[in-house]
C-alpha cells in the first residue's frame, strides 16, 4: 500500500512544481487551465472509447 500510496501522490506533487513554474514564466492562470482542460478532456474520451456496459463478474 505504501508503494502504491506513494505513486499516487507524485503527480500531486509534481504538479504544483509545474504550475509555478507556468505561473512564474507566464504571469497567467490560462495556461494551467487549458492543460487541466485538456488532461480531463483526453480521460473523457479514452473512457468513451474504451469503456464498457458489459457485466464482467458474477
């Protein structure tokens, strides 16, 4: 669990690196909103692609 905890949580971290460093180079919240657009936006479509109605346990 710690393992698995631990990667979980990297993204988190990375991203408030990221987005300083937007904010620092860019002096705009525009940026850091299209990529979380386009990161929700990519999820979306990948799960209507690859998602599924069908039963897979009983």
């Amino acid at each position: 669990m710690g393992i698995t905890n631990t990667f979980a949580t990297l993204p988190g971290i990375i991203a408030v690196y990221i987005t300083g460093y937007i904010l620092q180079a860019t002096g705009s919240w525009d940026l850091v909103f299209i990529m979380t657009a386009g990161a929700t936006l990519f999820g979306m479509i990948f799960y209507l692609i690859f998602a599924s109605g069908e039963k897979q346990f009983d």
